[in-house]
C-alpha cells in the first residue's frame, strides 16, 4: 500500500508515557501537570476540558492535549454510564459536551498519523453534527430513488400470476430505468442527475455472461426436453448442468451418488413448472453450463400457455431468443462442418444453412453430415471470409 512514493506512511504518536507522563488516573480526574496540581477531580460534573484547563475552544489541540482529552472523556463517560447504571452502546449526540470531545480527541490523534490538518473543538463539534444529518438525508433520497426504480419493475408485473402461481406482464409501456446521481453542489439548479444505464460490461462477472431466453409453456415442457433438445441439439452442448436459483436440477453422473442419480433422473421426466424448489416459472434464471467446453450462460425462462401456441408458426412449441450463443463459440474448436463441429453438434442438426459472400449466395435446403461445399477454382484465396447464418 505504501509502496507508491507519492503516498505518505503514517506516522506513529509518541509512547503513551510521553504523551500523559502524570499517567492515566491522574488525567482522568483532570490533573494538569507532572507536579500534580489539580484543576478538577469531579469525573461526574466536569467536562474534560474544564477539567484539564482547556478553555479555548477554538485552538487546535497539540498531541499531549488531544491525548489526555481522550483519556479524560473516556473515563468521564464511563463514570456517568455507571452512575446512571446504563450498561449500553452510547449514541452520539453532538449536544452531548463529552461525547463532543472524545470524538474530537479522537480525530485530533488520527490527524496526527496522517498530518491531516488539525480542528478545534468547535470545529469538530460543527462537523460531527452536520455529518449526521448529511447521511440521513442522503439516504432518504436514495432510497426513494430505488423505490422509483422497484415501481418501475413491478408495474410490468402482475402481484400474483394466473392459474399455478405463472406470473404474466401487465400490458403497460414499457418504464426506462435510470442512474441518478446524487451532487454535492447544484448543477443547473439540480442536485440530482439521472442518466440512461450503461450497456452490460462482457468483462464484467456479474453482467457480462450472456443471456438467452426460452419461451415455452412450463406445465408442458420436461427438464429431459430442454437438456436433450434445447441444449444439446440447438445449442450444441456436450454436458449441460442446469442450476436454479435455489437448487441444482441436473448434474452429469460422473462420480454422483446413486441417489442423486435417481434424483436428477427424476427431474428429468418433471415438467419444469413441478421441478423441486418450487419449480421453474416465468422469469425464472437457469443457470446453465457445460465445464468441458468452458461454456457458460444464464436461461430466462419465459412461460406461455400452451393454447398461445400455433403448431404451424412454431412446430417445436418453444422460442429460443436474445444472445447469440453456441458451444463452438467457446469452445475453440473446428470451425469446419465435418462430422462434428468440435462441440458435439453434427450436420444434421442444421435444417437451413445460408452461406453468403461479396459475389455469390448459396442456399442449401439441407446439410447432409461429412458434405463440404467445395472453392471454385475462379475464387480469390485473399477474399473476405464468408458470413455463415443459421436459419
């Protein structure tokens, strides 16, 4: 930490010894000097300034005076407490003359380590009480602006749901959320400052993982179907571990229990609305990964009764959209379509391949396994490469 040399060490305080020599007791009743000449033994009546002799309230204290201030306070609060047989936390009150000039003491010995510039009593005591005030305010304002920002999610949802606890939007515009920032002086005559969100960071651990969202109707569509059809066939996942938010629904059997196996086989044949944990419902985020090809995702799952589905619009009864993702992406493999694509999903898993480059676009109806579509002769070995869509 102190490596860098613009940054300053602290600098420790002298030995207690040297700052009270007439040594603890002496300055708690208010002794004034080594010879022992008392200003004020009262610990119950005087302050520890008045005590010390320390009249002047707006002269920085040097260490020795800070010192003992500290040690006469602190005792002084102590004999109160016992006297008033109040065995609790003190809070602070800035009205309060010894809680004033400990906390003063206190920071006249932290500006010391730190040769931060030194405040009188009077100072300390105008700092201590708006710091208070500054806090509570500031956490009034922002705490209405997280309600406005909470009212802004919740009108785009029911309270409740429909039939079996699936909760479906309110047909209302949608809100744009907003930062806002809270200045310390006016800009513009505003103390506040609202900006639009900043995009998700793909650095980021938190928002940067990519984000898919299946529709489909969860009273109908099975754990097994969404493994076996939704990650491995569409998104070509090898060994796909589903996690809910409270509970892992799906695990490989590699070095599992017998119970969990049966466990996670179970899950399988579940619908996804009776899985364990409540189930998955709408807006429920699965957390989905694959660790042999270092892939990783988050599943929103959006529901829709299945009498909303046309089977002629979509055959499969489910919608996958939002981030383009797929386990070749991640998983550094053959970008060739052979056999398999590195990544466990084959040829045929493609029913319409569009390639398309700067002279000529190609469409074939169906990609046969192990079929390579072979240069023309004519083509430029230094051409762009070709855009491959899935359709």
């Amino acid at each position: 930490m102190w490596a860098d040399e613009k940054r300053k060490k602290p600098t420790p305080l002298p030995a207690f010894t040297d700052l009270v020599p007439e040594g603890p007791t002496a300055a708690a009743h208010g002794f004034t000097d080594v010879n022992g000449d008392v200003n004020g033994d009262n610990t119950t009546t005087l302050t520890a300034c008045k005590a010390l002799g320390l009249r002047d309230a707006h002269a920085a204290w040097t260490d020795v005076d800070a010192a003992r201030v500290f040690v006469s306070s602190f005792a002084r609060i102590v004999a109160r407490d016992e006297s008033n047989g109040n065995h609790r936390t003190d809070k602070f009150d800035k009205d309060d003359a010894l809680a004033v000039e400990f906390v003063a003491a206190t920071a006249a010995l932290r500006s010391a380590n730190y040769g931060i510039e030194r405040k009188s009593l009077f100072d300390a005591k105008g700092m201590a009480g708006n710091i208070v005030h500054a806090v509570a305010t500031t956490n009034a304002i922002v705490g209405g602006l997280i309600i406005i920002e909470a009212l802004k999610v919740l009108r785009q949802r029911k309270a409740g749901g429909d039939a079996g606890g699936v909760a479906t939007p309110v047909p209302c515009g949608p809100c744009p959320y907003r930062y806002t920032f809270v200045k310390q002086h006016k800009s513009n005559s505003r103390l506040l400052e609202p900006m639009e969100p900043d995009p998700p960071n793909k650095s980021c651990v938190v928002c940067g993982a990519a984000r898919v969202e299946l529709v489909c109707d969860v009273e109908s569509m099975t754990l097994g179907r969404l493994i076996d059809e939704v990650l491995k066939k569409k998104l070509g996942m090898n060994a796909p571990e589903v996690n809910a938010p409270e509970t892992i629904l799906y695990e490989q059997d590699d070095g599992l229990d017998d119970d969990e196996i049966e466990q996670y086989a179970k899950n399988c044949k579940s619908t996804l609305a009776n899985l364990p944990a409540g189930g998955v419902r709408h807006n429920t985020a699965l957390r989905v990964s694959d660790f042999t090809q270092k892939f990783e995702f988050d599943l929103i799952v959006t529901h829709r009764p299945g009498e909303e589905w046309d089977e002629e619009e979509d055959p499969d009864g489910y919608v996958l959209r939002g981030d383009s993702v797929s386990a070749d992406n991640t998983a550094g493999g053959d970008d060739t379509a052979g056999d398999a694509n590195g990544n466990g999903a084959v040829a045929e898993d493609v029913d319409d391949c569009l390639i398309a480059d700067d002279e000529d676009e190609i469409k074939a109806a169906t990609a046969t396994a192990g079929t390579k579509r072979k240069r023309d002769e004519n083509d430029d070995d230094g051409g762009d490469a070709k855009e491959i869509r899935i359709e």
